[in-house]
C-alpha cells in the first residue's frame, strides 16, 4: 500500500463494523490513525495492552485503504 498521511482508510472491527479514520503517521512498518497503530504490510491493528497484532497474533481489527 501507499498510504501518506492524510489518506482516508477504515477500520474494520470484527470484520463487520466500519470505523472510517484519517492516516496520521506513516513509518517503515506501521500506519498510525490517532490512537489506532496498524501493521503496514497486514492491515492488522497492534495493541499491546490486548495482544493484539499481526500473524501469529490475533487483532480485532483491520485497516482498509479507501484513497
């Protein structure tokens, strides 16, 4: 993906229920929306306090690019 900061993306929560945010930060390996951290080769949303993340780990959510 080439997401810059300024793009429109949506989280999507279990799959089902979208979340549109605004791309804040960019860097090599992540995608940052406000409070929101996503991995930028997966579109998995990192949480540490849940574990969450990218494969093996489970998340609860995921980035979807919509520029």
């Amino acid at each position: 993906m080439n997401i810059k900061v300024g793009d429109k993306v949506v989280r999507m929560l279990a799959g089902t229920i979208p979340m549109p945010l605004v791309v804040t930060d960019v860097t090599d390996k992540l995608i940052i929306c406000g409070d929101y951290t996503f991995d930028k080769l997966t579109g998995a949303e990192i949480d540490d306090y849940f574990g969450f993340g990218p494969p093996p780990k489970y998340t609860c959510s995921v980035l979807r690019y919509t520029n």
